[in-house]
C-alpha cells in the first residue's frame, strides 16, 4: 500500500518541534538557503501537501534569492499540540497554517498578526476574490488570515463495496438512510463503517440540520444535552449492533492521518470502513495514499436536512504570527501562494479551490481527476444546497473538542452511553469555556 510507506516521514515529522521565530532548525525538509531573511512556515497535512508545499517555497526563494524557508510539517493531532506549546513561549512559526475552528483562539489571544493594512496598501492582494470568502477571516472587522482554498464536507465511499453489497447512495442521504447502508454492507462484504470518529465538526453538522449551534459565543450553544447526543447515539448503535468499527482498530494507527485513514489503512475488511467522513479538498491525498485500483464516488454527510447542515468552508487560512521579525516578507510569501498561477499550477488546489477566480480558472484545466471532482462537487452539489458557515470556535473550543473525542472513545468501549456522553460534553463544554482556557 503507497500509504504504508509514507509511515516513517510521518514518524520523524513528529519529532520535529516547532522552530523559532525567524530562525532555521533543521525542519522537516523544507527549502534552507542562505538568504538574508529566514522564514519559518508550519503546516499540518499528508506528504502530497508536504511535497507540493516544499517545491513552491523552492521555487519563491529562486525568485527570491534573499528569502530562506524552514518549512515544517506535521500530522494533524501533532501539529496543534507543537503550536500550542510554541505560541505559550511566544516562539511561533512566522507563517502558519491555521483552522478556523483554532481561528479566534489565536486571534483574540494577540498571537496573529492584523493583515489589514498590508491588504490596503496592495501588499496582500485580494481584488478578485469572492467578498463572502473574505468575511470568513473577520473578527471585530480585522483580518489575521486569508483562505488558502474553500472545500465542503465530504463522504468519500470505495465504489466496488457500495457495488457488491448491491445498495445505492445518494447525495442527501438520511440518518436512517446511512445506518441502514452501513448495516447492509457489513451483513453483504464485512466491511464496516467509521462515522467520523475525530472528525470535531460532525457533531455541530448534525446540530445544524436542526437550527442549533455547537457552540454559541463562549458557551456551549444549547442548554439541552439531548441535542448533543446524535453522534454518540449513532456510535453506540453502530457498535452494538456490529457495523461500526470496533475501536481497538483505532490504536493502530495515527488517527486524523490521510494514510492511514480507516478505508485505505488495513488488512482486513473487519478492519476498515467502506467510507470516510472527509473535506473535498483531501480527496487527492485520499486517492494517492490508497491501494492502486480502489475507485472513489462521493456525495455529501449523512443529514436529516442537508440544506441546512452543509456549507463551503475556508479550507484552512494563512496567519503571520505577531511575533515575525520580517512582517512584510511574510505577507508577501502569502500573496505570492494565493495570487501567482506558477505557485499554484504546483499546488493543484490540494488545500482547496483557490480563492483567486483568476488562478483557479487558470489552473482547473490542468488538474488530475480528485480535484476535477472536487471542483464540481462544491460547485454542482454544494454551492446550490447549502446554509452560511458557523463563526469560528472560540477561544477553549480545542478542549471542548478534546473532551468529545475523549467521550467518543468511552461510548465505543462501552463505558458509558449516549446520553451520559452528550450531559458529560455539556457540563463539561461550559466549564471549559466559562474558564476562559
């Protein structure tokens, strides 16, 4: 498997703390020249991302022979927790990848830099991108981040399974419509399924087919535990009835890991899932980490109003730290990744459609097939049948999510039920918030 063997980079990177500002510790790869102005850029992702982000910095520093990188790169779950120790001494990365669920968190802590003024005085170019997608990175009405692509949540399913256990799919799909599928599967191939475990955001997309909110401001965004509890209750159901994968599964691999996902990542169909709870913009890793031969079809999340549940998301933003010595450069380097088609002609859209209308309009002829789909899926199924994001998590929201994959574990394991999980997410939830951590 073309994932297996990425395991070891993935090792090393997570040996690699997060360097100082302005300064060049050895990284993870990243271009090291000997330019004058040394910049260090983090990113999480999966080694596509890592080797197409690596050549652009390469190729920028060509251009700019006085500009050096210390590119680092990290899984997912390691990449928050080398950022949350690196911003505590005031030593993070000059450019950083950012989420917007970590968004405002760093923002209203003053770790981010405003990009306003660079953006007035043309520093930071963005004439033709959509003014919507500009709000997105507002708060108090100043800018720390621009959008590096826009995707949408995805369910990405292995065609030949969904084909031998003779069931259809289908964009829009119910709750029930998915158990009893995932039901079916197990019973017709002994594939399982994997709903969402990590995947922070699931919970808020099921609340918001139903007018609520995960969070709202700095609380919990309802009073009623019960509306939290439809992940856990599909988790529980799942397990007790035998479709769901069985959670000592997880302990194999480095969960949130594109290579080794629960649908390419296996030995054995009682190990794996038929599906995966992903965003449009990781499918091309999805396919280039999977066995060869293994064909994708995707529609959109299981919801019981996917109107109001989907939505088109920043894919993830680019933040200078308000700790860079060299500001301008790194402004500079950001609008070079999001305004120049050479740059992006490398990129591809792996992070997501390109904000530009010029770029991407430039480069989508140039695409392989996972973006192409990509691309139509949030422009024919997406775009015409969805509701405006949520705001950004707040500050203390990466414990809240913490506590529920915490309880997400308990309720796989049988330890406690749906219901304790989603009270116990609640009171929790609030205490966190209300603590200002």
């Amino acid at each position: 498997m073309k994932g297996k063997g990425r395991l070891l980079i993935a090792g090393l990177t997570a040996a690699v703390m997060l360097g100082a500002c302005g300064t060049n510790n050895g990284g993870t790869g990243g271009n090291q020249n000997q330019g004058s102005v040394k910049l260090t850029f983090s990113w999480w992702g999966n080694q596509t991302r890592n080797e197409r982000t690596n050549k652009v910095l390469q190729m920028y520093s060509s251009e700019h022979p006085e500009v050096s990188f210390d590119g680092q790169f990290s899984e997912w779950k390691d990449y928050w927790n080398k950022l949350a120790t690196a911003s505590a001494g005031h030593n993070m990365p000059d450019i950083v990848q950012m989420d917007m669920m970590y968004y405002q968190q760093y923002a209203s802590n003053g770790q981010l830099l405003d990009l306003t003024s660079y953006i007035e005085d043309g520093t930071l170019k963005l004439n033709d991108v959509d003014k919507g997608i500009l709000e997105s990175a507002k708060i108090n009405g100043k800018t720390y981040a621009v959008c590096n692509g826009v995707n949408a949540p995805m369910l990405a399913y292995n065609k030949k399974i969904v084909s031998d256990a003779g069931v259809t799919v289908k964009d829009g799909m119910t709750l029930d419509e998915f158990v009893s599928i995932s039901k079916t599967i197990k019973e017709k191939t002994g594939y399982r399924t994997n709903i969402g475990y990590y995947a922070e955001t699931l919970p808020e997309y099921f609340m918001r087919a139903e007018d609520k909110k995960f969070f709202d401001g700095n609380k919990m965004g309802s009073d009623d535990a019960k509306d939290y509890e439809k992940l856990f209750q599909l988790e529980e159901k799942g397990i007790k009835e035998g479709w769901h994968i069985d959670p000592s599964a997880f302990s194999e691999v480095t969960i949130g890991s594109i290579d080794q996902d629960m649908m390419i990542y296996g030995s054995n169909p009682d190990r794996m899932s038929w599906c995966t709870f992903v965003y449009s913009n990781q499918l091309n890793a999805l396919e280039k980490a999977a066995p060869e031969g293994m064909e994708f079809g995707v529609m959109t999340w299981p919801s019981d109003n996917v109107k109001k549940s989907n939505y088109l998301k920043p894919s993830q933003f680019f933040c200078v730290s308000a700790d860079c010595k060299n500001p301008k450069q790194a402004v500079e380097v950001i609008n070079y990744l999001t305004n120049s088609i050479d740059c992006n002609k490398v990129l591809l859209a792996e992070r997501g459609v390109p904000i530009s209308k010029k770029v991407s309009e430039t480069i989508a002829p140039e695409m392989d097939q996972a973006n192409q789909t990509a691309i139509k899926y949030i422009n024919e199924v997406v775009t015409p049948n969805c509701s405006t994001i949520s705001p950004a998590a707040p500050s203390g929201a990466t414990q809240v999510y913490d506590q529920l994959k915490s309880l997400e574990e308990q309720v796989l394991y049988r330890k406690i039920s749906a219901s304790e999980a989603a009270k116990l997410l609640l009171d929790k939830g609030n205490e966190i918030l209300e603590s200002g951590k």
